[in-house]
C-alpha cells in the first residue's frame, strides 16, 4: 500500500477566514462589505498578557527545596486563578504564621519551577493593568530610603518580563525582585519603596488577509471573511500573512529559480520558482524587496542562514522575516507538484495571499496559499457554491491526521518519496499483481510509474505518495 496525501491541492474552492483581535476592540467593517487583503477589519489598543514571575524563596524568605515547594501549592500548570487567589500556603509550624502567596493578576498558571522556586502565571490580557507597581522594599526587607542602593534598573530603562530590577544580599541566600512585566521603569520611589513599571501599549488592527466578502461579524473581535478561488498547502514555511502581486520566475515545475532573473521589478511581489531556490537567489529576492517566495524546494541551511537562527522545533510563522517562504514540497531540490505549478501559472499577475505559518504540534497547520477568483463576489452569490470543496476557518489548525494509506491504481498521480527517485512525479501506468524481488533482493509490490520527465521506472508501492485527482478534501 502507498501512502495517501492529505495535503489540498484545489483549483477552485470556498474559504472562510476568521480574522480576529487579541482583545476587545472596534469593528469597522459590516455584513457584505468587499474587502482587499489590507483592508482593515477591526482595531484596538493593545496590551499584551504578559508572564508574571512569582519567586518563592523571595515570597517566603527563606532558602526553598522541590519537596517544599510541593507541599504548599494549592495549584498546579495549567489551572486558571484570579488576581489575589491564593496559590501557595506555608506555615514553618504551629505557632509560626500562615505566609499566603496571592497570584497578582487574572490568568493561567504556564510554568512551575520546582527546581528553582518560581511560578510563571501567564496575565489573561482581557484583565491586564496599564501599571505595575512593585513593592520593592518590603520584599528585600530594607528601608524604602535606601531602595536606590538596591536597585538594578533606574527610570527611563526599559525591562523585560522576569528582570531583575532589585536584590539584597543577606547572610544566607540572596534575595530578588523581578519585573513582573515588560515595561519602562516610571518611577522609584523611596517614601513608598516601590518600582513602578508602565506597560507598552500598541495599536493593533487586524487586516482582511484575503479578497473576499464579509460573511458575519464577531461583536468586538472581528468578522470572518469568505472568499472563492485557488486554495494551495505547502509542506513548510516561515514568515506570517503577507499579499502580493504572483510573479512567474521558472520556466516549469522542475526547474530552479535563477537569482539573474530577480530584479527591481519583484519588490512587492510574490515570487513564485519551480523545484528550488538557492541561498543566492533568496537573498537577492529580499535585496530586492520581494514580500514572498513559493518554490518546490531548499536546503536546511539555507534556510537557517535565511533566518539568522536555528529554526524553532514545533511550530513557525513567527519570525522576524521580511519574506515570507513557502516550501510546496519540502527540503532539497523537488519538483513542484504539477497540479500546483498549473494553478499558479494560470493566476501569474494576480493578487495572492500566503502565509508560512506551519505548526507540527498539538494539531498540524500548514503553510497556505490563496488566490481568489476574478468573480469571487458573484461567485459567492451562486446557488452551485455549496458544491464545491470548502476550507472551513476551523481547518487552519487541523487535528493530527492518522496516517492514511492507499491502494494504487492505473491512472492515479503519485510522487517517488525514496532515492533514486525521491521528489519526481509521474502518473502509474501498470501495477504489478505480484510481489517483485529487486536488486536488493527484497520481495515487494511493484508500480510501472512514468514521470513527467517521460522516464518510465519501476518503483516499489511503499515509496510512492498518492495524491487524489481533485486534491484532498
């Protein structure tokens, strides 16, 4: 049996796309309303839930150890607490008093140190303050008059969430304050002993990312937009939503991308190669003010050297990239699926918009392509839409698909997924009804595959990837 694709690969589909705020905000767009991929949805004034860090042995003072710390939390990861709910109890003995640590903000309990004796509470932004003022003084057990003397920060600076902004050194241990969150230090002051940290607020708006029409509004978040056309999955990705004019630069799907065909005339535009693109051309593509790249291909570390870093395990799309790259294929040098050349070709010159977002964790998504069609808004309006394929907004995190196999027949398109074939294409044209022995002298099915390079091969069934005729859906 050969492994059946789940990646969809559909020329003409229906897609919704729901396009929401963080936080409550304003929704400028209503019900019917066209919009363009940089028309603005919804905006706010946001500010971030930040990570509060809480430092056990500061709250208690007095040195910590893991079986300590798990005798007296009153939560665990994962749980919910409101501001001033008490997460942690001790009492050094009967006589002693009750010490309660209060978690100082709405949120969720992301991480617990047992190690080192910290709780990371991660702020619901819904309920975060533009000001934190942070008792200093009587966490370090000093005199707010000599605050100054202990203080790492001074005002004006900014700091990171988990900072140390204050420490005192005793006989035993040394006691620290954190910046509860990002910020800029406002204030110090030593009448009260406290440091008090001002929030960066941002403006925030959330564009429409696609052409389309606005099927519904979601009250104070947004709206979800639907659309006709093109609908295309990559294997992997980098960079978030960008939209731009598509730009042929291949002569086929199993050709790469020269860097002397990238010029001035790409900036803004969505380049589009065919089996591979080298650090080279990459790099020329960015010289040049190309906002995205789409091509079969590329090696590991040219991607790494694109980005300046090592690529983070899980997921992707968070970068600081300013072009956007969506490998269709995977890495190396592999053709481009055909199917996926022929839609964009056909739609060379018009407005695309791709996001390399992919996540291979907790649910899988896969980096996207979509051009809507010419006619999308009349589209829409037609009786016969509810019979095409459709890309709900709930697919763009879909669970983790069992793996699929399936059994090859005459006619089905397939890709080589093994040496010496690996990454061709091709369409089968006869399928063995007995088990073959190979020069390796393993005993298995084997297919009659002619590519598209017109070689006709033999190839076993277990490396071979079937894709169905009108993509997966």
């Amino acid at each position: 049996m050969a492994l059946l694709s789940t990646v969809k690969i559909l020329e003409k589909t229906r897609i919704e796309k729901e396009r929401r705020l963080p936080t409550p905000g304003e929704v400028i767009v209503e019900v019917g309303d066209v919009v363009q991929p940089d028309t603005v949805i919804a905006n706010t004034e946001f500010i971030k839930g930040n990570p509060y860090v809480i430092d056990l042995r500061s709250e208690l003072k007095r040195p910590i150890d893991m079986d300590l710390v798990d005798s007296i939390l009153l939560k665990k990861e994962g749980d919910s607490v409101k501001a001033q709910e008490v997460i942690a109890r001790y009492q050094k003995n009967f006589w002693s008093p009750i010490i309660e640590v209060k978690s100082p903000c709405d949120g969720v309990i992301e991480y617990i140190s047992r190690v080192n004796g910290q709780i990371v509470i991660r702020e619901d932004p819904r309920s975060a303050k533009p000001l934190s003022i942070v008792a200093a003084a009587s966490r370090l057990d000093i005199p707010p008059r000599m605050l100054r003397m202990f203080t790492r920060v001074k005002e004006g600076d900014f700091v990171n969430e988990g900072q140390i902004i204050a420490a005192a050194s005793g006989p035993t241990r040394v006691d620290f304050v954190y910046a509860p969150m990002s910020g800029v230090v406002e204030k110090i002051c030593t009448m009260s002993g406290t440091i008090t940290i001002s929030r960066v607020i941002k403006h925030v708006e959330v564009m429409a990312y696609l052409m389309g029409v606005v099927k519904s509004i979601i009250p104070h978040y947004g709206a979800v937009v639907e659309t006709v056309g093109s609908y295309i999955q990559g294997m992997f990705g980098i960079g978030y939503e960008v939209s731009g004019e598509l730009m042929l630069l291949s002569d086929g799907s199993d050709q790469p991308l020269s860097e002397e065909g990238i010029n001035d005339d790409v900036r803004g535009k969505i380049l589009v190669g065919g089996s591979f693109a080298s650090l080279e051309a990459v790099e020329k593509a960015r010289e040049k003010g190309a906002v995205g790249l789409i091509v079969g291909g590329m090696d590991q570390k040219s991607m790494v050297s694109v980005l300046g870093q090592e690529m983070r395990a899980g997921i992707t799309g968070y970068e600081e990239s300013d072009l956007t790259i969506i490998l269709l294929e995977g890495f190396g040098e592999i053709p481009m699926s055909q199917d996926a050349w022929n839609i964009l070709s056909k739609n060379d010159g018009k407005v695309a918009s791709i996001n390399g977002t992919t996540q291979i964790r907790a649910g899988v998504i896969r980096p996207e392509i979509i051009i809507a069609a010419d006619d999308f808004d009349k589209a829409l309006k037609d009786l016969s839409i509810e019979k095409l394929p459709f890309i709900s907004k709930e697919e763009y995190v879909e669970s983790l698909p069992p793996v699929v196999f399936a059994e090859v027949q005459k006619g089905v398109r397939v890709r080589c997924t093994r040496p010496p074939y690996f990454g061709m294409w091709g369409v089968v044209e006869d399928v063995s009804p007995t088990p073959e022995k190979l020069e390796s002298e393993i005993v298995t099915e084997i297919v009659t595959v002619k590519l598209d390079d017109g070689r006709v091969v033999k190839v076993p069934e277990a490396n071979l990837e079937v894709f169905p005729e009108k993509g997966f859906d």
